[in-house]
C-alpha cells in the first residue's frame, strides 16, 4: 500500500526537497480526482443518489461519469 497523505513541515523543521517534491507529486493525482467529484457535485446536484436497488445506482453513476465526459470533451475540443 503506498501512502498519498501529504506530509507536513514543523516549526523551526521545514520539509525538504525531497518531500515537497513527493507532495507534488501526490497533489497531482489528488487535483484530478477532486476536480471531477467537484464538478459532479455542482453542477449535476449532489453525489447523493435517491434510488433502490445496486443496478439502478450503477447506471446512475455510469450517466453522471458519461455526462463528465462529455463535458470534458467539448471543454478539450474548444
């Protein structure tokens, strides 16, 4: 299991470089995840999901993430 928790400077023990370049390194995956659950809960009204039954919730889930990217696409094609 690899950690992605960031790691944090101290007072008066700062991060070194090394570190700062693995929370970079971290940060990137971290943004592009974060990005799409934010747009998701914007602007298709919440990740809550008012259904019964594990199908239904899966093809609820499977129009919001094709809605994503059809949106991702036209923002790429721009």
């Amino acid at each position: 299991m690899i950690n992605k928790i960031h790691e944090k400077g101290y007072k008066n023990k700062p991060l070194t470089e090394e570190q700062i370049a693995n929370n970079n390194l971290k940060s990137k995956t971290r943004v592009r995840v974060e990005h799409i659950f934010g747009f998701m809960e914007r602007s298709m009204n919440g990740m809550y999901i008012w259904s019964v039954g594990m199908p239904r919730a899966t093809a609820i889930i499977g129009l919001m993430n094709l809605t994503y990217n059809i949106f991702r696409y036209e923002q790429l094609m721009r």
